[in-house]
C-alpha cells in the first residue's frame, strides 16, 4: 500500500517518524474517522460567538486572572488553519483618553464550532497561554499543560483530525444543516 504524500500530513510536522508511519497507516486504511469519532462521540455545543466567549473567559479566570484582558472573541471563517496554524490572536492598541490600552483579541477558526469539547478547550488554551507567552517555547506549552494535562495529546489528536479534513473532507461531528 502506498503511504500518504507527504504533503497531507503537513499539519504534523515535527512528530516522530514513528507517529506519523502510524497515522500515514490510518489513513490508507480509511480509519481516522472511526478511531476520533469512538474517542469523541460528541461534539460542544459552543455555538455562537457570545458562548465563546463566555468559554473563554470562564477559562481564563481559572488559570489566567492576571493576563491582559480578553476584549473580543469570535470564530471566524476566513481564518485558514493552514496559514494561521490553529487560531490568532492579536493585540488591538488603542489610545483611551491619555493612555494607550492593548485589548486582546482570540479568534478561532469556524471548523472548531463542530468538533469535541476536548478539541475546542486545545484551542483555547492555546489562544490563551499566547496571551502570556508569545513564542512556541517551553515557557508556552507548559503553561499549556498546566491549563489542560492533555494538552500534547489534544493538539496532535486535533492535527490528526485536520489531515483527515484534508485527506477525506468530511466533517465528523458536523449538525446537519448547520450554516459555517
Ligand atoms: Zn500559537
């Protein structure tokens, strides 16, 4: 059997050789969506803009009550998860009366509306640990841990389940009918 192109598993660059033979494996044989799905059976019900936000914010108060505050949230459809890695988060400068307030902005790509709330909290905790750490360095993904042990396990699960997008284009806990 031949293995998937290289291309397809772009989103997990950096992973052993060993990891990424098993989830090359996976793929040919069609199996991801059976194996995420018997893990996940359910996707969130964080449906709109406004209960992200409150996700958000119920998070950051738990780990990250003395970060910058958190102005806007929102999922966004533009965002290309290719391009943008797993979401964006941006600071917002601007001048209030004589002082120059930084508002923090978190964006998450739209396709995170339909996928488990294990997935959905990876990508939060992500945008979140941003707001302390900007770099991918050690200081970033133990602060990540230490918000969600799972994380390591949660971000290439989510990677995985990005390839599978790729590879096979269907979406598996999508609401039928839901607008993206
Ligand atoms: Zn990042």
């Amino acid at each position: 059997m031949s293995s998937a192109p290289a291309s397809t598993l772009r989103y997990l660059q950096g992973y052993p050789l060993e990891t990424l033979a098993q989830v090359e494996k996976l793929l040919a044989q069609g199996r991801v969506a059976d194996w995420l799905q018997q893990k996940y059976p359910q996707a969130h019900t964080v449906r709109t803009d406004r209960a992200l936000f409150d996700y958000v914010q119920a998070l950051k108060a738990e780990y990250l009550r003395g970060a910058d505050p958190v102005g806007k949230v929102l999922f966004d459809a533009k965002l290309h998860v290719v391009k943008n890695a797993l979401g964006t988060h941006t600071t917002v400068s601007r001048v209030q009366g004589n002082k120059l307030k930084a508002k923090r902005e978190i964006r998450v790509a739209t396709l995170f509306k339909t996928v488990p709330d294990e997935f959905l909290r990876m990508i939060t905790v992500h945008e979140l640990a941003h707001l302390k750490e900007r770099a991918h360095d050690k200081a970033f993904y133990s602060l990540c841990s230490h918000m969600e042990p799972r994380y390591h396990q949660l971000e290439f699960e989510v990677r995985v389940y990005l390839t599978h997008l790729e590879v096979a284009g269907a979406k598996l806990w999508g609401a039928a009918g839901m607008a993206e």
